[in-house]
C-alpha cells in the first residue's frame, strides 16, 4: 500500500509542473500586451506619414504664391486635412496607451502640426473646410 501513493506523487508532480508553466507563458500578441505593441506600431507608422505629409506642405507652401492659386490650395487643403486626420488617429492611439508614451509625445506634437497647417492654409487665403478634423482631446 505504501508503494501505491508514491507512485501516483511521483506522476503527478511532473503533471503539476507542465500544466503550470504552460499556463504561465502568454501568447504573443495576445491579451493587452500584444495590442499595446500593435497600437504603438500603427502610432509609429502614422507618425512618421504626418513627418512626411508635414514636409510635402512646406514644399507645396513653398512652391505656391503668397496669395494661393485654386490648384494650390486644393493641395494644400488635402495635406492639411490629412496632417490633422494622422494627428487625430496618433490621438486615439494615446489615449489607450500609459502616460508619459511615445505615443502621446507624439499625439502632442501631431495636435501643433495640425494647428500649423491650419494656420498656414488660412494664411494663404485657402479655405476651410466645414468640418476641420481637430485631433482627440488627449492628456
């Protein structure tokens, strides 16, 4: 009789020890972990569109007269709503992530961008939209 529980010790300890690590490991790219990774590489990627918007509106304001043409002003309106849509999208993304991220550094710098824009569309005697894309109101 003795022999019998330590036989049924000797496999269940094992036993014990796979069923606890294999609940222990997450998956990747499950649970909040993987969809903060996710969200921070959509942020990045948008970010680096609105870097890249931002500076083909300095070569279109550039390019454009003081007093803008209808075709420059079509073009420009289009990067200035796009520049303030990657700015609002950037937004979204920080408000799901932790303050103090990279995300919301560049939500902030995103919301200025599309101020200038804005401003510089306004400036040039472009007009305005009816509804102007104004990022989220994040932290």
């Amino acid at each position: 009789m003795t022999g019998r529980p330590l036989a049924w010790l000797l496999l269940a300890l094992p036993l014990s020890a796979l069923a606890g690590c294999a609940s222990s490991r997450p998956r990747e790219g499950s649970g909040p972990a993987g969809a903060s990774s996710a969200d921070e590489q959509e942020a990045a990627r948008a970010y680096e569109q609105l870097l890249s918007t931002h500076a083909d509106l300095h070569r279109a304001q550039a390019q454009a007269q003081p007093q803008a043409s209808p075709t420059d002003c079509a073009r420009i309106g289009q990067l200035r709503d796009n520049i303030c849509a990657l700015a609002g999208r950037i937004c979204e993304i920080a408000d799901r992530q932790p303050s103090g991220s990279t995300a919301a550094e560049h939500c902030a710098d995103g919301k200025a961008r599309c101020k200038t824009a804005i401003d510089a569309a306004r400036t040039r005697g472009c007009p305005t939209k009816n509804v102007v894309p104004d990022p989220s109101p994040s932290r």
